[in-house]
C-alpha cells in the first residue's frame, strides 16, 4: 500500500473518530451518553476549598484500571480540603446516573460525619466563580452514604447547601432530609438516579426505585453566598446549573457515570 493511501485512510478514521465524539457530545435527548470514559478526567474539572479552580489536589481525582476513584493516598491530614469535581456543560432537564461504592478507611481528620459519605451535586452555580475558601457550592446534593455495618443509614438523601425546596407543598429548610432507601453496608456496587425537570420535579432513584422526590429548588436568603447569587429581579427558583462528583474524606470509586440529556 503506497504512502499516499495509508495517509488518506489515517485521515479517514480520524475524521470518523471525530465525528462519533461530536455526536456523544450533542446527544438527542433521551440517549444515554457516558460522561466518564474510563481512561482519563476528560470533561471534568476539580475545585477544593483552599485551591483554586482547576487543581487537583494531592490527586484526589484518579482514574485507575478504568474507575473513578476519590483517593486520599496523598494525604497526611484531610485539612478540611472539601472537593468537587464538575462536568463541563451546565445542564436543565436531564437524568444523571451512576454506580458507585465506598472503599477503604476514611482519610485522618476528616468530620465523623462524612464517613462512607459522598454526593452527586445537582443544579450547582458556576465553579468557576467559586470563593477560594469554599467549601461546597450553591446547589441540591443527592447525598451518597454507605452503612457502617449495623443500623440503619439510607442513601440518596436530600442535603441542600444554600439552597431551600418544596416537598408536599411546604417549603423545606432543614439542610438534610432522608430517602427510604434500603441500607447498603459494605463495598458492593449500588447504582443511584436522579432525574432533574429544571425547577418543576427532582427525583432520586436508588436501584430504579424512586425513593426521594421534589420541587422548586430556590436559593436560601439565610446563606450569605447564596445571598450573593439572587439575581437583581429577586427570583431565587433555581431551574439550570452544574453537576459535580463530591469528595469529603472517604475514598469512593464511581465506575459508570452517565447522563441523559431531556426534552426541554
């Protein structure tokens, strides 16, 4: 085969790889894209408290033998090093899906209450724009708990930093509200859900069944960075933002993170 077709069949696949990027890029909505492709944090970017946007501390964030990992490896101390790790797109309507498990022992230092505890942040403000020192962005947490080994300890609960919503027609200002999800102790593999219609109706779904609903997210005028982010009209209902993958101190592997773009 002459050089000249090797070149122009090299150029070929490379335009076909191209093009079945930019299609997994602009889905249609109602088909499953995968967000994490198991090589690399393509797509993705980290915020810690205390770093600035974009680094990566200690290397928390890793991909090792195709998972996802939150790794306190490089740690001596948490330090209160809150992290995120944001998908590029700000998103409205959409389902967001992931298997995920909690491994090992929690990094020292971190917050009892953070053991076998992490989160899909939903609706979250703009990274970007985030305090240097803060700890968790603006937006609606699909808390992710692992069980302890005994008792009882639900996953996929509702925790709202800065945040306020409406369930049964009463607004909800508590930070945190239980799911009625079974107990997963040990390191198996849960898949969890949410399905996220802007501001109308958020649902968390633990192994495909619904077991947390609710609406109306709104910024909490009790929160000053909250405060920060009513816009001049005053409308606090939160309808379109960020999602991100958190890390509070417990190692956790994500092993499939989908997403399915929906109808507007």
């Amino acid at each position: 085969m002459n050089t000249a077709r090797i070149h122009i069949l090299a150029l070929g696949l490379n335009l076909a790889l191209s093009s079945f990027a930019g299609a997994a890029d602009a889905s249609k909505p109602g088909e499953w894209i995968q967000i994490f492709n198991g090589k690399n944090l393509d797509g993705w970017t980290p915020k810690f408290t205390g770093f600035p946007y974009g680094t990566n501390h200690a290397n928390t964030y890793r991909v090792e033998d195709g998972v996802l990992k939150v790794s306190y490896s490089g740690y001596t101390n948490f330090g209160n090093h809150f992290g995120h790790l944001f998908w590029k797109e700000r998103l409205t309507n959409y389902v967001l899906r992931v298997e995920y498990r909690f491994t090992g022992k929690q990094a020292p230092g971190g917050p009892g209450w953070a053991f076998r505890n992490s989160g899909m942040m939903l609706h979250c403000e703009d990274p970007a724009a985030m305090e240097l020192n803060q700890e968790f962005p603006t937006s609606l947490e699909a808390q992710l708990l692992g069980g302890s080994g005994e008792g009882n300890r639900s996953t996929m609960n509702l925790c709202t930093p800065g945040t306020d919503v409406v369930m049964d027609g009463k607004l909800i200002r508590q930070h945190c509200t239980d799911s009625k999800s079974k107990t997963y102790h040990g390191d198996q593999w849960v898949t969890a859900e949410v399905e996220v219609q802007e501001s109308r109706i958020i649902r968390h779904k633990v192994e495909g069944e619904t077991v947390l609903e609710y609406s109306r997210p709104q910024l909490d005028d009790r929160d000053a960075r909250a405060r920060k982010l009513i816009p001049a009209d005053g409308n606090k209902i939160i309808s379109s933002g960020y999602i991100s993958l958190q890390a509070e101190s417990h190692p956790v592997e994500f092993r499939k993170v989908e997403l399915m773009k929906l109808a507007e």
